[in-house]
C-alpha cells in the first residue's frame, strides 16, 4: 500500500473554507470543468520523478473555464472571468544596508576573521563573479556582527543572537512592504480579511503574522495563516493559498507577506561545506507584500495580474539536494551542485500540465517571472526551455540587483514585470503578452506554477 502525504491546500480547501468536494462550481459562482474541479483532487501530493523517470504530479487547480488561447495582444475574448482572483497591488521593501558584490569577499573574510584562508578565499572570490549579482540588501552589518561573534564562526552557539536580531526584524519588514502595498491598493485596511505570512528566517509564537497585524493596526479578527521552513518556492505557496482563500469567500481582500533575512543562516567560510559558502555570495534580505482578491471594483480596485490556475508537485529523490537546518548554530544550508540541472530537466513537463487546457506549448509566447535561485538555475531554465534572451531578463534584473531573497523573489520579479511593462509602454502588464508563469521552486525539490493572465496597461 502506497504511503499518502496529505496536502495542506486541500486541507485549506475541504476544511478552512468549507466547500463541498462534490461540487465543481465556487462559491462565487465559477464553475469549472468536471476533469478539474475539485472531487477529482486526490488529498494526496504524487511526486515528480527525476528526469529519467516516468512523469506524474497531483493535478493543478484550473480555476478558470476561459479556455482562451495565446495571443499576442492585449487580453481579450478568451480572458478570465472577474471572479478569479486578481493582484490588486504589490509593495516591496529593503534594508537601507547595502553590500556590493565586487567588496563582498573582503568584507566577508574580514568580519568573519577569516583573512589567512586565502586559498578558501580566492576560491570564494571567483564563486561571486559568477553569480551575475551586483548588489544585495542585508539587516546585518558590522556592528551587529562584532558584538555576536559567534556568528561569524562557521559552526558556534548562536541562535538567541540571531533570534534576537530577526524576531522583531522580520516583520518590521515585513510592513514596510505591506504599507506600500496598502497604500496603492487605495482602499482602508479595515477592508483586509486575510493575511498569509510566508518566512524562512524566524520561527517564533506569536508569530510574525500575528506581530505585522499589530504593526499595521489590522482588525483583531483578521484570518492569519503562517508560513514557515518552506525556502524560496514559498513565494508561489503563498499566492496560491491566497487565490483559493479569495475565491470562496466573499468580498475577501488578502494580504500577502515574505519577509525574509539572512541572519539566521550567516555564518563563516568553510571547505568542507563549500555549498554553504557559495550561498553566502547569493543569499540576500527583502520583503514583498501583495493584495489578493476576486471582483475586483473598478471604480477604486486597478488590477495587475490575475491567477488563473496554481499547482505543487515535488522532484522525487531530491530531497537533500537542497536541506536546511535550524539548530545552535542558526540555519545551516546544505546545497547540490545538480540543483539545476533538476530543476531545469522537470519544468518542461510541469509547464505542460499547466498549459495545456488553454492549448500553450510556446514557452517564448509566455511572459516568464521565475525565482531566480542564482545564475546557473536561470542559464539552465533558458538553456533547456530554448527560451529566448529576453524572456528571462526581468528575473536576472531582480538576482543583479537585489541577490537571492528565498520566498520574495518572485514576488519582486512580479513587481518589475508590471513596473517594465509600464515603462516600456507595453499593451499589457507581462511585457505585451496575455499569459504568463510564475515559477518558485526550493526545498523538495519543490515547484510551485501559476498561470497567469496580464491585464491592459491603461495609456
């Protein structure tokens, strides 16, 4: 007898939001074809084999029955009804400490006193010149690192240090990024019936969900679900929940939160661990906020995206190609070298899944906003996918120029996406195009894939 692993997205769905698994029709009144309505979705998560492996997946949710195909105009008749779920806003945030990539060795080896590795220390070196970063946000800095040493060892009692950084720090990020949202979105905060916090840097009770609700003022009775340990395919996770959460309850407005910082896996050098070292050339502090919800009301609502269908699935066998763990010490990173290679091998066959009711098999007729992860998963992905040049160039703008945030990655991707398409004059918010993807992937290996629909760029 096969072991099944329940899905937390169905759990959300039968349970939290109360629908009836014999039914295909929302309770907004979408209603989806039998094949992918929501009796057909097994609570179980099929894994993903490696590339040499027969393919299988548990089934995306296909929210939609437009059943439009691409094009390459502004949306049109085969556009989403109203009552998917749309993002409404996105605001993102920073530390004001920036670090440059081309400084980063020096610095790394100073703070960490870790200067007489100069063999270890070149070899760092040339592991940042190829990472295509330019410049990285980070909370820590030297004064924080001088008065907790212990962090900069490779392997020291550390975690009330880093607690004490990160448990007020994340979310006080956090709602830097969900005011900008707020703000504009245009509409009261005591119009937010949700909020869905998604963070890999702090574990702690009451949560961050709980601290940021306090920090904006929101109501006591505002719906919190926290996120934690799921690394950077979070970013997907979150827009997911949010989608079905807006989508079967009424008049619902969600906001979304990644909060995420360094703090907790910063560590010094090491030769034994190299994996770990290279991350710290890539790994950088962000928090994106977005606002989620269905029906959008045009006379005050602008909506920039919406999601048309959101899916999970795994890569079997992969689980330790990227590991984390919390212990004394902080996070500590074990990553693969193959990490690309696998994701790169399995996203043609996800994309299908994903695509195919709408009769998409062109990935160069998408507009692509994908984790960025670092320059060998984005060469990979471009390489394997014979993707044009341009398709990925917003994801290398936001890994240049911003590094590797983990879960807010994508979101800050989605939020350059909508920012370039604008500036470039472009007919809709994806670059001119009507559908796009939006991709995460992290510990797992897991992928996270929502369909996308653009919406015109009023002139």
């Amino acid at each position: 007898m096969n072991a099944q692993v329940i899905s937390p997205s169905h759990l959300v769905l039968s349970k939290s939001l109360n629908l009836k698994s014999s039914s295909n029709t929302f309770q907004n009144g979408v209603r989806i074809p039998q094949k992918h309505s929501y009796s057909s979705i097994p609570p179980s998560c099929r894994p993903l084999p490696c590339p040499n492996h027969n393919l299988s997946s548990r089934p995306f949710f296909y929210c939609s029955t437009a059943g439009g195909r691409h094009s390459d105009q502004s949306a049109g008749e085969g556009a989403p009804p109203a009552t998917v779920a749309s993002i409404l806003s996105i605001g993102t945030a920073n530390p004001d400490n920036i670090i440059y990539q081309d400084d980063y060795p020096d610095y790394y080896f100073r703070v960490t006193k870790s200067e007489h590795l100069t063999s270890l220390k070149d070899k760092f070196k040339r592991a940042c010149d190829k990472t295509m970063i330019r410049k990285r946000h980070m909370v820590l800095n030297e004064e924080i690192l001088k008065d907790n040493p212990n962090m900069c060892e490779y392997v020291a009692p550390s975690l009330d240090a880093r607690q004490n950084v990160v448990v007020p720090e994340v979310p006080r990020l956090g709602s830097e990024a969900a005011a900008k949202a707020i703000e504009e979105w245009g509409q009261p905060k005591s119009k937010i019936t949700h909020v869905v916090f998604c963070t890999s840097s702090v574990v702690d009770m009451p949560g961050a969900d709980y601290q940021l609700s306090k920090l904006l003022g929101l109501s006591p009775s505002v719906n919190r679900f926290m996120l934690c340990q799921q690394g950077c395919f979070a970013g997907g996770t979150v827009l997911r929940l949010a989608k079905d959460l807006a989508e079967n309850n009424k008049d619902a407005r969600i906001l979304v939160v990644s909060s995420e910082v360094t703090v907790p896996n910063f560590r010094g050098p090491s030769e034994a661990n190299f994996g770990n070292t290279v991350g710290q050339a890539l790994f950088a502090d962000g928090a994106a906020a977005i606002i989620v919800g269905s029906n959008p009301d045009p006379a005050v609502e602008r909506p920039l995206f919406q999601l048309v269908s959101a899916g999970q699935t795994f890569v079997a066998g992969t689980e330790g190609h990227m590991h984390g763990h919390f212990g004394e010490d902080g996070l500590n990173f074990k990553m693969s070298k193959d990490i690309p290679d696998t994701i790169s091998s399995n996203i043609g066959e996800i994309l299908k899944r994903a695509f195919s009711p709408l009769g998409i098999s062109d990935w160069n007729s998408l507009f692509w906003i994908s984790h960025p992860g670092g320059r060998a998963i984005v060469d990979q992905l471009e390489l394997k996918l014979g993707l044009d040049k341009e398709k990925l160039r917003t994801t290398r703008h936001v890994l240049s120029e911003y590094g590797n945030m983990s879960s807010a990655c994508v979101l800050f991707t989605l939020d350059e996406m909508r920012r370039r398409s604008a500036a470039e004059e472009k007919t809709t918010t994806g670059d001119g195009l009507e559908w796009g993807v939006l991709l995460g992937f992290g510990p797992g290996i897991t992928v996270e894939t929502i369909v996308l629909h653009s919406l015109p760029i009023p002139n």
